[in-house]
C-alpha cells in the first residue's frame, strides 16, 4: 500500500518522444566506430608505454660492484617477450671521473696504534712512547717560541729619561735651524742681487773650432753607432744563455707544479674539513 501511494493516480502514459539512439556516435556505420574504437586503443597503449618509459627513466639506476654480465633472472619469462629490467640490464650513465673518487684516502675508523693494546708488545709500547715524546716537544717548542717573541725587554733596553725628553721635543729645535737656514739664503741672495754681473756676450766661433765641433760630434755619432753594433752583436752571441734561461724556467715550472701535485695528494691523506 506504501508504493502505490508514490506510484501515479493517472492512468495515462507520459507523452515521451521515442529516440532512436542514445548518443551521436551510434549514429555512424559499424565499419568508422570499429577503426575509431582501434586507433583509441593503440593511442591509450602507446600512452600507457610512454610513462612506463619515462617512470623507468627518472628511476634511479642501482649500480652494482659485481658483473653480473651474463646472468639471468630465474623468475623471469622463458616466453621470449618483455621482461622487468634488471641490474644487469642497466644503462650505464656517463658520470664525472672524481665521482668515484674518495673525498680522503684515510680509513673511514683509524685503527689504533698496537701500543694502547690491553698487553702490548715491548716494542709498540716504546714506539708509542716515541710518539708521545715527539707531541709534547713540539708543543713545548712552540711555547718557548712564543715566549721568545712576547717576552718583556731587558732593564737595560728601556727607554732612559734622556730619550723620552729627546723624544717629547722632536721637531723642535729643528724648526729653529731650519729658519736660521732661510734667513741666511735670504741673506745671500740679497748679497747676491746688488752685485749685478754683466751680461755675457755671444763670442763667435772660429773656423777651426767649428771644424772641431763638428769633428767631435761626428766621432760621437759613430762612437754610438758601434756601441749599437756590439749590443746587437752581443744579443746574437747571448742565444745560448737565453736557451740555458729558458731551459731552467721550465724546469723551475715542472717543479712547482709537482709540489702542487704533491700538495694535492698530501691532503687526501689529511682529515677533511666539514665546515
């Protein structure tokens, strides 16, 4: 009784347009909705691969120490088709040489010296005891240095009252002398301005001593001449001390840069600093 009363009082069926289909694509021939229903599942497949790919390409690859050329994954397919890929199936990515290089040669734990043993030998114990001697005098050695460099001078080397007075009056009576100086210039040179000179007149040179002049400048000019040539000379003749020069420049050069070197592979052997 309960459902009738939802049910309609109106015997009259609800006027509703047939429709002959239920969406447009039912409208097309059965041949054109085959082809479009395969190229929508190749398309979906392709997708499908594509982020398999790409998933796989930002997976990180685990590399292994071992070779594992050559093996095959007992739980994989005998069937010849796709396989999960493997570590031995990784592609192997260029990477940076130092990459694979330790930051420090030294052990990750430094073992500890046999002298600190619980029963240690007589000869580790004495070569521990060596050690420790060294430490503690290169400690004291650069205390005593220290202590060398800001030790108090002696009584005898500090300054007397004569040098602190010498030194509160510094500039003083150098000032007087130096206006005594400029008053005796001033003095001279007044001396010297009421006694006027005559004017020099030009004396003119004789034939001879024109020829003279000449003469000498001209041994002057080959003079320089020569002395150009035997410069000149002495450079061609200088070839086998440039190449000496040279010869020790280069291996000064291959010198520092094998203490470089050397530098570099001493600190691979020093703690490495975190901070």
């Amino acid at each position: 009784s309960a459902s009738k009363n939802l049910e309609s009082s109106s015997k009259v069926k609800a006027p509703v347009k047939p429709r002959r289909v239920r969406y447009p694509d039912a409208r097309k021939p059965a041949e054109v909705r085959e082809a479009q229903r395969q190229r929508l599942a190749k398309r979906l497949e392709r997708g499908a691969v594509d982020r398999l790919r790409s998933v796989a390409r930002k997976a990180k690859v685990v590399t292994s120490r071992f070779d594992l050329t050559g093996l095959s994954d007992l739980w994989g397919n005998d069937d010849g088709g796709e396989s999960t890929p493997t570590a031995a199936d990784a592609v192997n990515y260029r990477v940076p040489s130092h990459r694979h290089q330790k930051p420090s040669l030294l052990p990750a734990v430094e073992p500890p010296h046999p002298g600190t043993s619980y029963n240690p030998s007589y000869a580790d114990h004495q070569d521990l005891l060596r050690r420790a001697v060294e430490v503690e005098q290169r400690k004291l050695n650069e205390e005593r240095r220290l202590d060398r460099c800001l030790a108090m001078p002696n009584k005898r080397d500090w300054p007397t009252e004569q040098d602190r007075i010498a030194e509160m009056s510094q500039g003083l009576y150098d000032q007087e002398e130096d206006e005594q100086e400029s008053e005796q210039k001033t003095v001279d040179c007044e001396a010297n301005v009421e006694v006027a000179l005559p004017a020099p007149t030009a004396v003119r040179k004789t034939r001879q001593q024109r020829r003279r002049a000449a003469e000498q400048k001209k041994l002057r000019r080959e003079a320089k001449e020569r002395k150009q040539a035997r410069v000149l000379a002495n450079d061609v003749y200088r070839i086998r001390t440039l190449k000496a020069q040279l010869r020790r420049n280069a291996e000064l050069s291959e010198a520092r840069q094998k203490r470089r070197q050397q530098r570099e592979v001493d600190k691979l052997y020093n703690a490495r600093r975190l901070s």
